[in-house]
C-alpha cells in the first residue's frame, strides 16, 4: 500500500502543478469575464432555486437538484479537507481555496448551462445529460466522453465513496469504541437501500439531510467566530498575507511555501466545491427547469453555498481561534485543526463537529453515488449502473479502513483526471456559453 502511495503521490505532483493551477484559473477567469461577472446574479439563483415557474413535470426540480449537488459537494472537504489545507499550506491556502470558489461560479454556470441545454431522452423518456452527452453529440468526441465518463466513476468510487466512508469511520470511532469495520458495512448497507430507488430517492434524501446539517455545523462555526471576533482583523490579515509569503504568521507554525499554499488551495477548492470537474452538471441536467440559462444559475448557487459560506466559516473559525492561542494547534495532525476550534464550544463541541461529519460524509457518499451511477450506465448500460451500484457500496467498506494518506492523494488524483477532459470541452465550446 505504501508503494501504491508514493506512485499516487507523484502523479499528484505531476498533475497539481503549475500546468493545471494555470488550466483551472484560466478557465475560471475567462468565463468570469466572457459571462460579465455573472457571480453577481448569486442572489437570483437563489431565488430561482426556490420558483417553481416553468418546470415540468417530470425529472427532479431545480432545488432537488441543487440540493443533491449540495450533498456532494458539503462534505468532509469543508471540515477535514479545509483543516488539511491550512495544516499543509497555510492560512494562505484558504485565499486560494475562497479564490476558487469566487472564480469557479462562472464555470459551474457554463458546464451546467451546457448540460442542460444539450440534455437527450432515454427511450422511456427520462433525461439523460452531463458533460459526456456534450462531449459526444455536440463535439463528437466520444473517446474524450468515455475518458471522462471512466474518471466519473473512479471519483466516486474514491472522493464520494471512500474519502467521505474513511471520515465517517473516524468521526464514530472518536466517539465510539468500535472497530471501523462494522462502521463500514453499516455505512455501506444503509447508502445501498438508498441507492436502488434511483435519482428520485436520492434527491429526496439529500433534501433532508443538506438543510439540517448545515444549520448545525454553521450555528457551532459562527459561534467559535463570534467569540474570536476581536481577532478577526489580524486572522484575515494572516490569510492574505500567507497567500503571498511564505514567512511566519502565526507563532511560527504558518510558514509555508507560497507555491505549496497555492497548489493545496486550489486542489482542496477543486475538491470541496467542483467547479470545472464536471460533476454538478449531471444534476443540472435533470432538472425539470426548463431554461438552461436559469438552471446554469441554480446549479452555480451551489458554489456558492460550499465555498464561500462554508468553506468561509470553517477557515475563519479555525484560524482566528489559532490566532487568539496556537499552543493547542502546535504539531497538532492535519485533520484535527477543527476538532480543536470546536473543542472551545461550551459543550461537547468535538461530538457536535463528529455529528456533522458523520451526516455531511453520508449525505456525499449518497450524493456522489448519483453521479458514479450517470457516468456507468453512459458506459456500460442499466447493467453496468447495477453493478456500479454493488461496487460503491464495497469502495464504502474498503474507505472505512483505508489509510487516510492514500484515501486523500487518490482523491486528488481523481479531480484532475476528471476535470481535465471537462475543462478541454468547455474551452471547445466557450463560444456557445452565453449568459
């Protein structure tokens, strides 16, 4: 396993380098700017989230469809991967992330308009769509469709089934003295009933879960900044200093090289919020709004809701209690930086913060799973969706137990091999995006 390791390890190195940072900002930058910065139109894909003007009948509604994309992406990358950013790349790493998010709506509106205008029917019907369809009835690509529809499934078989399983594991193994085996296989049985009742079911549940656990995790976040709030002005000078520099800013504890803030930044934005991996547009494209442009912003509104809401929170929460006292966050593990903050809560804040880890790591194994699901069946048929279905629930037992070193790298890696082809598509037809 520790070979399997070092090789995942350097393909991230390879992958996450200056090539890819450039290829991500650039996309981001170029449809913030083609669109008219369409991120200012938020408040109005909020609305429309909520509107049930224009939609059919059939297929999912927009904010079912927004809150199965919520799933996926408010997950452990805004508890776990936020604290991994800060404790590899430093308080600078979370600009970047926020940088990401702000940049990256822009691309989420373009991939989901995308979908959604180029959506096809099945022979009962149902609205198939996703960047896959695009790629081979619009640009006749249907080996970079395959491509992508390959990396679909490895993502969710590692960022949707085995990160989020590994972290679950560990938030109840906090708790609890059990064994992470049997945690697994309840995890992984309770995700199969839902699976079986389709995109239906699925989005349903996800509408349950996303509200409640998002109140609960922002109310204990919003309290750690409430009481650090007199260290908010330098906890926000710490992070946008440590963008640019790589000297110290925090009891000797934040230096980090600028490069590296930049790279886990990125990286970790990419994998909490998805914007330019491909993977929203698949809901995107089931809604039954019926304008692809009102959809693009819905689906967008997501980014939003992840990144610069609760990727925000968290990062604030974390860094102003380090900045107020770094002794407890002194050689502290990486995936403990927000059980420390939470710690100040005036009870049981680390059971809180395991509760909202256990609920956010489901609502995105089930979340993901939709998505793994579109990208088998496009390749291998209703057959292949089945047996795809079967396979996630052992990747769900199997990120139970699986070392988080290797759980996290494979998910990285899995990002940018899904992101790649998707992001060649949308420069391929940057020209049929308009706002």
């Amino acid at each position: 396993m520790e070979r399997l390791n070092q090789i995942v390890e350097r393909l991230n190195d390879l992958l996450w380098n200056f090539p890819m940072l450039a290829l991500l900002l650039g996309t981001h930058l170029y449809f913030t700017v083609r669109l008219g910065f369409v991120q200012k139109k938020v408040p109005q894909g909020i609305r429309m989230s909520f509107s049930r003007e224009g939609m059919k009948k059939e297929g999912i509604s927009p904010y079912e469809a927004l809150s199965t994309a919520l799933a996926a992406t408010i997950g452990t990358g805004n508890i776990i991967g936020i604290s991994a950013a800060i404790a590899i790349g430093g308080p600078g790493a979370v600009f970047w992330c926020w940088l990401s998010g702000l940049l990256g709506m822009a691309t989420c509106y373009a991939e989901c308009f995308l979908s959604a205008r180029y959506r096809v029917r099945g022979p009962d019907g149902t609205a198939k769509g996703g960047p896959m369809y695009v790629m081979e009835h619009i640009l006749h690509q249907k080996g970079l469709a395959i491509l992508f529809s390959f990396f679909a499934v490895v993502a969710a078989l590692s960022v949707g089934s085995s990160v989020q399983a590994h972290s679950l594991a560990e938030a109840v193994t906090r708790q609890l003295p059990v064994s992470p085996h049997p945690v697994g296989i309840a995890a992984a049985l309770l995700a199969g009933s839902i699976l079986v009742g389709g995109a239906k079911k699925t989005a349903k549940a996800c509408t349950c879960l996303v509200p409640v656990m998002s109140a609960i995790y922002l109310g204990g976040c919003l309290y750690i900044i409430v009481k650090n709030v007199a260290w908010l002005p330098e906890t926000l000078r710490v992070i946008v200093g440590s963008a640019f520099s790589s000297r110290p800013f925090i009891g000797g504890i934040a230096g980090t090289a600028v490069m590296t803030g930049i790279r886990t930044g990125m990286a970790k934005g990419l994998f909490t919020n998805e914007a330019g991996m491909g993977s929203m547009p698949m809901t995107a494209a089931l809604s039954n709004e019926d304008s692809p442009a009102k959809q693009g912003l819905i689906s967008m509104t997501g980014i939003f809701w992840d990144t610069l809401v609760m990727c925000a929170v968290t990062g604030l929460a974390i860094l102003s209690d380090m900045v107020r006292n770094p002794g407890p966050y002194l050689g502290a593990a990486e995936d403990s930086l927000c059980f420390i903050a939470f710690s100040r809560l005036p009870f049981a804040g680390q059971s809180l913060l395991s509760l909202c880890l256990i609920l956010f790591s489901f609502a995105t194994i089930i979340g993901w799973s939709f998505y793994g699901e579109r990208a088998a069946e496009y390749l291998w048929g209703k057959k292949g969706a089945s047996l795809f279905e079967i396979g996630y629930m052992v990747f769900v037992y199997l990120g139970a137990v699986l070392s988080l070193d290797f759980v996290w790298n494979l998910s990285d890696l899995a990002n940018a091999c899904m992101a790649i082809p998707n992001l060649i598509c949308l420069w391929m037809l940057r020209k049929k995006v308009r706002a």
